[in-house]
C-alpha cells in the first residue's frame, strides 16, 4: 500500500451515534425506570453512564478497525478456523512431571490445609468430574445437554433416599448411582438421539426441570423443599461422627480425638482417586475406536454415518458416560453437604457447568480442570462480585463464542505413523 | 361439565400466547436453523417494558384504558424490537458460518445476559401491575357458569389480529416473499439481490415483537411477573413450535392453541402441580412419535 490510510472520523461518529441511541432505546426503560410498586424510580444517571460507555467504545472500536493493525485483526478473525492441533509421532509432551507433581501436592494437601480450604477445593474438585463428565457430551461428541444437572441430581437424590429407604450406604451407591444416571440418559437421550441435534439441548433442558418439579412436588417420596439427609462415607465400616449409634467411629479406632475435619479429609481422598481415575479413563477413550468415533461424529456426521458407523450407538455411549459421571458428582456432593434438597439442582447450575466446558475448551482436559477451579474457587473468594456472576458467564459464552470457540487451551493429538516394517 | 368448558376457554387464550412466542422461535428455526434460547428472555423483558411503560403513563396523568393499551402496546413492541435486533446483531451475526454448537451456546450465554440484567437493573423481586379492565361475560351452563372476563377477550382478539397482520405481510408483501425466498435458499436468495443479513435481522425483530405483544398481554391480565418468567414460558412455547411443526408459520399458531387447551385440561382435570411436567413430557413424546409436527415437512439433512 503507498498511502497510509487515515481514519475517517465523520463514520466513526456517526457508528458512535447510533450505538448510542440504540443503546438509550435500551438501557432506558429497563435500567432508568426501576419499578416500585405500581410506581418507579427514576435511575437515569446509570442510564448516561451506560450509553457514555456504549458511546465512547464504539467509537474507539470503529476508529481502530479502519487502522492498518484493526484491518489485519478483522481478516485474521474472519479466517479463524483453528481446528485440533496434530502433533508430530512420537511426541513427547515436556510437562511429564506435572502429573506426578500434582498428585503429591494434591494427596498432602488435606493435611496442611484449614478445614474452609478443604471444603472449597471438595466443592472445586466435584465440579471438576461434572465439567468433566460435560465435556465427553458437548466437548467430544458435541451433542449440547442443557439437563445435566437432572443426572447430577439422580445421583444425589439417590444416595440420600436409598439410604433413608433401603439403607444403602455410600459405597454401595456410588456404582448404582452411576448406573441410574446412566440408563436414565439412555432412557431420554435414545429416542432423541436419532434426530436433528438441536433438539436435544431443549429436551434435556426440559428433562432437568421435569426432575426439579418432580423433586419439589413429590413430597411424600421427596420431602419436597425440605430435602433429604445423606450419609458420610465409611472406612471399612468405620463412621465420621463423633458418636456411633453401631459399631465403632474412626477416632475411637485410631486413638484420635474428634475433629470434624477428618470427614472432609476423607471425603476429599476419594474424591481425588475418583477424578484420578475419570481423567485416566477418559485420556485412553479419546485414542480408542470409540472415542474418535464421537469426534469424527460431531465434525461430521453424514459422512460418519455413509462410513458406516452407527451413529446413535456413538452419541448414545457419550451420553450415557457423561451422565454416569454427573451421577457420581452427585453422590459425591449429597456426601460433602450431608444434606440435598432440590434448590441445588437448577438451571443455573447446568449453565455453570456448561460455561466451565466452554472456557475450559471443548474436549480438552486441561483446560476444564483449570476452568471448574476458577470459575467455583473464584466466586469464594470475590463475594461482593458474586450477583454478577450469571451476567459473567454469560458473557463469557458469548464472548468465547465468537473469539474463540475451542476454548482457552487447545486440544492437541499426536499424530499417528506407520509402524516400522509396514509396508507404505 | 362447566370445569371442563371454563378450562377450555382459559386453555384458549394461554394457548393464543404459546402461539404467539412460537411464532418467534419457529420463524427463527426456519430462516437460520438455530433454537434462539434468548427468546424466552425476550418476553421476560417485554413484560418489564410493560410495567414500566404503564407506570410511565400513569405519572403523566394517563386515565382512559383505551389511550393506556394502545400506548403501552407501542412502547413495549418499539422497545422489545430492539432488543430483538441488537441480540441478533452481538450474539448471532458474528456467529453465521459457525458451527451449531456454538451458536447455540452463545445463545444460551445471551439468555443468562438478558436474566441477570433484568435481576441487576430491576432487582430479584417479584413485580406486579394493577387491573386495568375488570367485569366478564357469564354463561350459565347446568348448574354452574362459564365465565369469560373481558381481558381473556382482549388477549384473543389481539393475537389474532397479531397473527392476521402476520399472516399477510409474509405472504402478501414484498418484505415476506423475501423472508421466505432467505428461508428457502439463504444462498440462492442472496445471489438473488436479496440483502439476507437484513432478512434475518427483520425475522429476529418479528419475532420479538410478536412476544412482545404476547407479553403485554399476559402481564395485563395475569399481573405479576419476575425475571425467569421467561424460562419456562420459553420451553412451552418451543413445545408449541415443534408440535405444530418448526419452522412452519400456521404450524406455530395451532402447536399452541393444542399445548393450551390440552394443558388446561390437564391442570383442570387432572392435577395442576404438574402440569409444567406434563407440558415438557409432550415435547418428549412428539420428538419421538413425530419429529416433523403437525404441519412440518420431514427433515432432509443435505451434503
């Protein structure tokens, strides 16, 4: 280019002046106006901050767009079409020793940290195998499930009434949970499965809310609002209360005296091994048959299904893994808060954990177990941000969406080659 | 006898407003093929607009009912359309060659901006107006009566009137023949001449106006309302899209008056503590027994 291009300050007013009186059509009425009974109160000074600032940005958008740099951001941004990035064979990845790493620091923690410490990382690492258990449904097999929190709810609910009906203790629920929520999944998601896939983010939508209403309103079974009790875990039959009503209590066994923080010492341990071990499981699917089966389903479909794969089956066995999950994660926090009742399994919840797979990365590890710390650890910590937490997740979606859809950490695969002696 | 008739006349005017929201999502489905989940949340914001504009002219002195429906209407249909377009214009339009998934999820993150900007801006209770038109037509059936309040009537005569101007500018117009040539081939269309961003934007505003006017509507008659009223009313009126047939026009209109009148009933009859799961099992059942709807055609997926 000879000449070097100038900004037009005459467009980048007017953009700046529509922006603004769209923006007051906006934030008029429903930031100026605040209802008080059948009155209001007039709020207008929020009102000029926000078209002040909806004013001033897009001016400062639209000027920097017309700059050499602006233009050679807006090309590179409408050419973005990252995919998974395809290491060479034989890759050695340099972070080896991060895992082992993590697994010492993760197995002294519970004895160094506070017991508040404990409780926020318990809570971090239970949404750390729901983002997880998300992340095989929308992360690999890209089938977007609105309802998961119904599946983390079975298992919560199933820990707590199979106690309080059948007397089934936390060991034995922890596989049967993750079987109900599994077969549950099947249940819906088979019929559903077959069809266009936007369909089943509204029905799983409608099936979290259906085990809501029916947890609140089936108070003969449920307790209704009023929530259920939930047993600890036990060391080989060993309680975590300060007195046993049977049997012997863990610090009676050990000689210790009674600290209430020892069931969350314990509860944590096997929280960790269980992640441990959804994250190993999860590692060797990705490079099996099947797992690439969901990858290559949710890239393509129709030229899955003209290869011959059989693609209800596929998406089928993704969703059922990740709702088994969930209904891990449930028993794991009905255990943790001794207590469920339906409030905790909203819609906001299924939101919160989909805004960790997304920023997280779709289908990347990593970057969910990173994305579940920040996003439950955060809110701890900044409490008087915490009303604008939704508005933030919110934004983050969208955001993410249109900057970068795979997420913060990229997914990287090593590359396959020819075994030696295969003839090429 | 007099349940049952009573249930079907409210089940009328609830189902009127399912097929008023269900023409937004069908629209939408039908020009771009994406669920908009942010338009549930676009009738929650309608029903705000709708106090806030009668409690606006009730402050300059505004008596009369008919001066008062009219302006509220406008107001809250100018505003609601806005909305419409701006979330068109953020959440959508950067996203067009994307793949449905994220649309999707940005969908879903523009719904969770509208609640909390609602809940931050009007405050988490819940909000109310006052009954502007009392008096109703009675029915003496048997022993009972069937009772008709005129607001009922003014919800049905709006919708219909609503869904008549509709009717006519998509099929009679120039700006409908657009929308349906972008809805039938957005390529081809836009080879054509035919602008398709101004096209889809022009459906996104349809489609909230139409809530908009269902909002104003049901805040009048109904009377009070918090911000996650959209939610649920969202899911039923996609109930009502899929039912009549997505991406059908007429389709949208009878999928809701069947989910009104049939979850009348059901409430009615049966029990009205679950008539929300009700409402949410039939969308199950019809994706199962018939995915295209009554009116819809089957889906054929292209290469």
């Amino acid at each position: 280019m000879s000449q070097a291009v100038g900004i037009n300050f005459k467009k980048s007013s007017i953009d700046a002046l529509i922006a603004g009186f769209m923006a007051l059509i906006l934030f008029g009425p429903i930031v100026g106006v605040v209802l008080d009974g059948y009155g209001f109160n007039a709020e207008f000074g929020r009102v000029a901050w926000m078209v002040g600032i909806v004013v001033v940005g897009r001016f400062i958008m639209s000027s920097f767009f017309q700059t050499e740099k602006g233009k050679a951001l807006a090309f590179r941004y409408a050419n973005n079409n990252e995919g998974v990035e395809v290491l060479p064979p034989g890759h050695k990845s340099k972070m080896v020793w991060i895992i082992p790493l993590v697994i010492v620091i993760g197995l002294v923690l519970p004895f160094i940290a506070s017991k508040y410490i404990l409780t926020v990382v318990i809570l971090g690492l239970i949404y750390v195998l729901l983002g997880l258990g998300l992340n095989i449904v929308v992360g690999l097999a890209g089938l977007l499930d609105l309802g998961f929190v119904g599946f983390y709810a079975i298992g919560a609910y199933g820990l707590a009434l199979g106690y309080e009906n059948l007397g089934l203790g936390f060991w034995s629920m922890l596989p049967i949970a993750a079987i109900m929520a599994a077969v549950a999944g099947a249940i819906l998601g088979f019929p559903v499965l077959r069809m266009h896939g936007d369909y089943l983010a509204i029905v799983t939508l409608g099936f979290g809310e259906i085990i809501r209403l029916i947890l609140t309103n089936w108070a003969s079974f449920t307790h209704g609002p009023n929530g259920v009790s939930a047993p600890l875990p036990t060391l080989f039959g060993l309680e975590f209360k300060r007195r046993s009503s049977d049997g012997q209590t863990f610090h009676e066994f050990f000689n210790l005296p009674y600290d209430s923080a020892y069931k969350y010492m314990f509860v944590y341990l096997i929280l960790f091994v269980v992640v441990w071990a959804v994250l190993f499981i999860k590692h060797r699917l990705v490079k099996m048959p099947i797992g690439r089966a969901w990858e290559a389903l949710r890239e393509d479909e129709i030229a899955c299904r003209s290869l011959g794969l059989n693609h209800v089956l596929v998406k089928l066995s993704a969703f059922m893994l990740g709702a088994s999950t969930g209904g891990l994660a449930g028993v794991f926090f009905a255990s943790y808060q001794g207590f469920v009742n339906p409030s905790s399994f909203t819609f906001f919840e299924s939101a919160l954990i989909l805004a960790i797979v997304v920023l997280g990365g779709m289908g990347s590890t990593l970057g969910v177990v990173i994305a579940a710390f920040c996003l439950t650890v955060l809110p701890e910590v900044l409490r008087e941000f915490a009303e604008y937490r939704v508005l933030m997740f919110g934004i983050l979606m969208v955001v993410m969406m249109i900057w970068k859809p795979r997420g913060i950490v990229r997914v990287t695969r090593t590359g396959f080659a020819a075994r030696k002696g295969v003839v090429k | 006898m007099d349940i049952v008739l009573q249930q079907l006349v409210n089940g009328l005017t609830l189902g009127s407003v399912y097929g008023l929201i269900a023409i937004g999502y069908t629209m939408v489905y039908g020009i771009i093929g994406m669920i908009n989940f942010a338009h549930g949340d676009v009738y929650m914001v309608s029903a705000y607009i709708t106090a806030i504009a009668l409690a606006l002219l009730t402050f300059f002195g505004i008596e009369s009912f008919p001066i008062i429906l009219v302006g509220t209407l406008f107001l809250t249909v100018a505003v609601t359309g806005a909305y419409g377009w701006v979330i068109e214009r953020i959440a959508y339009r950067p996203l067009r060659s994307s793949s449905r998934l994220s649309v999707l999820i940005s969908a879903i993150g523009m719904s969770l901006i509208l609640q909390n900007y609602v809940q931050l801006s009007q405050g988490a209770n819940q909000q109310g107006v006052p009954t502007l038109l009392t008096g109703a037509l009675r029915f003496h059936v048997g022993d009972g009566f069937v009772q008709i309040t005129y607001m009922k009537l003014l919800i049905l005569f709006i919708s219909i009137l609503g869904m008549g101007v509709l009717t006519y500018v998509i099929q009679k117009t120039k700006l409908g023949r657009m929308c349906r040539a972008t809805q039938q081939d957005r390529k081809m269309a836009s080879i054509l001449g035919i602008d398709t961003d101004k096209v889809i934007s022009t459906v996104f505003v349809i489609g909230a106006v139409m809530a908009a006017l269902a909002g104003v509507l049901v805040t009048l008659d109904y009377g009070a309302f918090d911000f996650y009223v959209g939610f649920i009313i969202g899911i039923k009126a996609f109930t009502a899209a899929v039912l009549g047939g997505i991406g059908s026009l007429p389709g949208a209109m009878l999928g809701g008056l069947i989910l009104g009148l049939s979850e009348a009933l059901f409430a009615g009859l049966i029990s009205s503590d679950y008539k929300d799961v009700f409402s949410f099992s039939l969308l199950v059942l019809i994706l199962i027994v018939r995915p295209s709807g009554l009116l819809g055609k089957p889906e054929v997926e292209k290469v």
